[in-house]
C-alpha cells in the first residue's frame, strides 16, 4: 500500500487569521462571502454556514488559512481520479468546517468540527510555500484539497494553487461543487482537476440532508468544464435515498451533456454520521448504476468503495484496450499501460484527462 501519514493534528489551535477577500461590502454594512453559492450575508461577528469564515472588526476573515487538520499522502485513485496522473501519489490535506451539513458525511469529525464545538476551529498552521515544500521535497506531482470543502478556505488554496504552478506542481479540489462562479474563474489557469460530487438529482435530498441546493452544483460543474478544468463526477450511492433508477438516469443524462468522456464514479456509502443506520450499498445496486451510465453511452464509468477490478479498469473509448488496469481497494494495485503518457498502445487514441 501507498498510503502515508504526514501527520493527523487535532485538538491544536494557533491563532493565524487571514482576511477572507472573496467578499463584497454592502451598502447595508453587512458583508456578503462571495466564496460559495450559499452567499452569506453577516453582520458583525456573524459566521458564515461554513463555520470558519466570520465578519470581525468590519472585515470577513477566514479562521482556518492555513490550519490543516490533516495531511497524507494517497495514491491519486483514492480522491477518486482516474483520469489525473494515473499511479502516482498526492499530497492530500484539509482544514475543519464545511458549507453543507450531510447526515452521511465520513469525514463528519472534520467537516462538523466548529459546527459541533461552539465554533471553535482547530489545526497546526502550514504556509502556502511549505506544503508546496513538502510535495517537491517528496517528488509528489500534485497537491488535494480534499476530507472538509476546499472552497471554504478558498484564499488559502488560491495562494498555495499559485505557488504550485509555479513549481510545476498540480492541485485538486475535492469538493461538494458549490463553487461560485467567481471562484472558478480565480482559479482558471491554477486548477487542474476537480472531482465533483453530484450526491442526488433530487432538491429535496439536497435541501433535507445536505443543507443545500442542486442547481448550484450543476451550474458549478458547467462552469468548471468551461473553464477547462478537469472534471470527474462521484455519486455516492445510499440505498433507498438516491439510488433510483430514474434518478441515476438523471445524473448520468446529465454528465453526458457535459460530455461522454467525462468520467462518472459510483460509490458505495457505508454508514456513517447521523446515518449509521442505513445499510451500506449493495454490489447489485453499483452494477446497477454502471448499466445505466454504459446504456446511455457514457464512456468512463466505474464503481469504487467496494473491490470490483473490471469495473474500476480504464478502457480505450475506441478500440477497448485495456488501458489503466486496477484491483483491489481504491489504488491499492495500479498499472498504468498508456504510452506517449495519454496514448492507447493498440490504436493509438488520445485518452482524455490530464496525464
């Protein structure tokens, strides 16, 4: 396995407070956070739904810039992408709080944390330069932003993403997509890949167990793919709650207007946060899904979260060439058969993604 620890901080708090630019003054004297598509308005010593962006002294500071509450190195396979770097490893790091309330969040001890302690925020402070640092020192070719939402401490990421352009390193966001457009357009040009999640096609799934709404996820993900960033989808699949076959129509409907090379992940949920209760997904249910993509000719589906090799195996969309071959639990095993770094050895078709 290629999984390691940097380090896992908690209960660490160092008081380095950044201001939170991504913000517009209102006439109203109230402050509007332009970061996500929640666009809180506050008044002073109010916090954003994120939990971590807070209207002090008149201005909107961001309390966890640079306050990582984990760091590790993971293959790229785990974010999921399969479509980034195949084989390699990525710097992957996250602060506390979030800007969706997911009952079946598994990071929920992170991406809860100040919702659930008073508003506390915790985590060592790592500058900008010295996590790009840690990825040249380790020969890792990109950095993640992923367990919590990235765009809530967007100005942080922003800082490192310039830095690691600089360096020739590449970033990621892992994210819920509630991106604003003016998010994606800062960060045209520095990010290079997203993975996306769609976690239902249905507003009342959002609204009742997200904390959010669908429209902005997809207008995110149609902004991204215009900007050229790279995108994959994940749908985290629960039993009962999305898993319909209507529903999953939808998703995949809409990732193919998006484009049928544009990879789609099913995952399979297994309980956790306030839906421990529920029953993790069946293998059937993510058969299921995968049929549904591949009859709507989507090119790149693949299930993840359970060990399925063939069905995590990337294949030539011209000629079915194996291409990128996996097995075992999210890039336990990888091997990687492309040449010219995106390039089908049998027919020589160009593999989208970035490689």
């Amino acid at each position: 396995m290629r999984y390691r620890s940097i380090r896992f901080i908690e209960n660490r708090k160092e008081n380095y407070i950044k201001e939170a630019w991504l913000n517009t003054k209102l006439d109203s004297g109230k402050i509007r956070c332009d970061a996500c598509a929640h666009f809180c308005v506050l008044n002073e010593g109010e916090t954003g739904k994120c939990g971590v962006r807070k209207v002090t002294n008149g201005d909107l500071k961001l309390e966890v810039y640079g306050l990582l509450n984990a760091i590790n190195i993971d293959p790229v396979e785990k974010k999921p992408l399969y479509h980034f770097l195949p084989n390699t490893q990525i710097l992957s790091v996250g602060t506390v709080g979030c800007n969706f309330s997911c009952a079946f969040c598994q990071n929920y001890e992170l991406s809860q944390y100040p919702k659930e302690h008073g508003g506390e925020v915790v985590g060592r402070f790592v500058s900008p330069g010295r996590l790009v640092g840690m990825a040249k020192e380790r020969n890792i070719p990109s950095i993640a932003f992923t367990y919590n939402e990235p765009v809530i401490y967007f100005e942080y990421a922003y800082d490192v993403m310039k830095l690691a352009k600089e360096a020739g390193i590449k970033t990621v966001f892992v994210t819920s997509g509630y991106e604003s457009k003016k998010t994606i357009e800062l960060s045209t040009g520095l990010l290079d890949a997203m993975n996306i999640d769609i976690k239902s096609f249905n507003e009342d799934f959002y609204r009742d167990i997200c904390g959010a709404k669908l429209k902005p996820v997809l207008e995110c993900v149609e902004n991204a793919k215009k900007a050229g960033i790279w995108v994959e989808i994940t749908t985290l699949l629960i039993e009962g709650k999305n898993d319909s076959d209507k529903e999953i129509e939808e998703i995949c409907k809409f990732v193919k207007s998006m484009g049928i090379e544009t990879p789609i992940h099913f995952s399979a949920f297994h309980g956790a946060y306030k839906m421990k209760d529920v029953p993790p997904t069946s293998h059937e249910t993510l058969n299921r899904a995968y049929d549904i993509a591949k009859s709507l000719n989507l090119r790149h589906v693949y299930i993840g979260n359970i060990i399925d090799d063939e069905r995590q195996n990337t294949y030539c969309a011209a000629c079915g060439e194996l291409l990128v071959e996996r097995s075992g639990y999210l890039g336990d095993n990888v091997t990687n058969h492309l040449v010219d770094k995106d390039r089908c050895p049998r027919c020589g078709y160009g593999l989208k993604g970035v490689f």
